[in-house]
C-alpha cells in the first residue's frame, strides 16, 4: 500500500485530534496577575498544558486548543 492510503486508513480508524499551542511568558510577583491571564486565555479556548518557571517570577506556560479544521 502507498503511504497516502495507509494515511487515509489510520484517519478512519484514529482520528486524532489537532492542536494549536501558544507559549506564553509572564514576569509576576502576585498570583493576582497569573490569575488574570489564566482567566483570559481560558475565555478564549486555550488550554494549559504545561507550565515552567525557569527564573524566579517568571512563568512559562504552554497552552493547547483543538486546531481549526
């Protein structure tokens, strides 16, 4: 079989899900600003996936949503 039918094949049987990820870094001394920022990823689909603190008070967050078909 070619790659493009066993590529056609596995979508039926599995379809899984797409994802769009956006990274985000924030400087925050308060959970108030983390709060907030949460708050508006959130009401806009984003979904957090991980999160790093590589320097005290600063937050790497990494965030997913179902990708547009």
């Amino acid at each position: 079989m070619s790659d493009a039918v066993m590529e056609a094949v596995a979508a039926e049987r599995a379809p899984w899900p797409r994802w769009d990820y956006r990274v985000v870094e924030i400087h925050a001394r308060h959970a108030d600003a983390l709060e907030e920022e949460l708050r508006e990823l959130g009401a806009n689909g984003w979904e957090l996936s991980l999160i790093g603190e590589p320097v005290p008070n600063t937050y790497r967050w990494v965030f997913r949503r179902p990708a547009a078909s």
